[in-house]
C-alpha cells in the first residue's frame, strides 16, 4: 500500500528485454535502505526488488505490466517517481493507492500560467464511472486531485503545485506522453457494488 507521495526521481541505468520480461536497473536515493523482495512502486506500479548492486537495484516487469503502463517505453537516462510502501501508523498526506494501475492516459495539454500549471489527460472510455469531480487519482504514482473533468474524450484535468511539479516527474511530461492511472480504490468498490445490486 502507498499514498502517492512521490518521494525520490530515480534514474533508469539500463533496462534488459528479457523474453516477455522487463529487468531494470534503478539509480536512487534509498537504494542502500531496500532490501530484496521491499515492494517500490515506479510510477506508481509496485514492483518488487529482486537484486542490489552498489548504487542500483533491479526490479522485473512481466507481461502484463507492460502491456497496461507506461514503464516498456523506459529507456536509459529516463526518470521515474519512486514511493515506498507505507509504514504502520505513518501518516498518509495522500491517499490510500495500491500500485495496481489501471490504463495509461496520454497528455494532451499542459499549460503554466502565472505559476499555476495544469495537465489534461485523455483517457479509456470504459474507465468513466470511476472519475468524479474533486476525486482522487494517482498519475504517474503521483496522489491528485481531479479538477474537472470531461465526457467528450473522455478526459480530466488536474492542477499541479509548485512543489509537487519541482520533486516528481511532472516537470519532464510532454504532450502526447502516456502517463499510468490508478483510479480510487473507494470509486472502484462502490462502483463493482453498484453492480452486483443490478445482477
């Protein structure tokens, strides 16, 4: 379980293609706090550490992971928002996120404009009943809130602070880049209750 609190970019060494696998190497910060098998979500996918080396650690992507993120499209030098797992009793400024994304959604706009910047993204029609205005959404591992959202697309907007901007991976997000979504873990609940009420 994480919150979306980003806590260090880390920094792709090498990336191997190992048959339908992803192996890849991660540069960080806390590299010398992991230890193998620690769960670390990489823009907001949790992956498990399967290997130390001096500054780096490896993690594995299978099949279905790459087919659902952003994370097959890494590439050496490439940066990535790393969180580890909660701590008991450790306070959550985000909310509750599971790093099982969902789809990818693709940038669309990004506009700075006296010092507030705000990203659009285009996402999966099938996915509308999980976005409501002012809910929550973790791009990129990234906690948001969404502030507005469109049926035409279908897409959502979300205003990005400073900070938040500065210490994640936002400041380096192009137009037509997909980005990883996982939708409200509650939106999806409610949402599969709703229809087993129908059944």
């Amino acid at each position: 379980m994480f919150s979306g609190i980003v806590e260090s970019i880390g920094e792709i060494i090498n990336v191997e293609n190992n048959i339908n696998n992803f192996n890849i190497d991660i540069k960080s910060n806390f590299r010398n706090e992991l230890s193998i098998g620690e769960s670390v979500a990489h823009n907001g996918v949790c992956l498990t550490v399967t290997h130390i080396h001096n500054e780096t650690y490896r993690v594995n992507c299978v099949k279905e992971t790459l087919d659902k993120t952003n994370l097959g499209k890494l590439k050496i030098g490439d940066k990535i928002n790393l969180e580890r797992s909660l701590k008991v009793n450790d306070r959550n400024s985000g909310h509750f996120v599971q790093g099982h994304v969902d789809c990818s959604a693709k940038c669309t706009h990004i506009n700075k404009e006296d010092g507030n910047i705000y990203f659009k993204f285009k996402y999966p029609k099938k996915f509308m009943r999980l976005v409501f205005q002012k809910g929550s959404i973790c791009i990129n591992g990234v906690s948001l809130t969404l502030a507005k959202i469109e049926d035409k697309g279908p897409s959502f907007e979300v205003y990005i602070i400073p900070h938040t901007f500065n210490e994640t991976t936002f400041k380096y997000l192009q137009l037509n880049e997909f980005v990883n979504i996982e939708f409200d873990m509650i939106s999806k609940q409610i949402d599969r209750s709703v229809s087993l009420l129908k059944l």
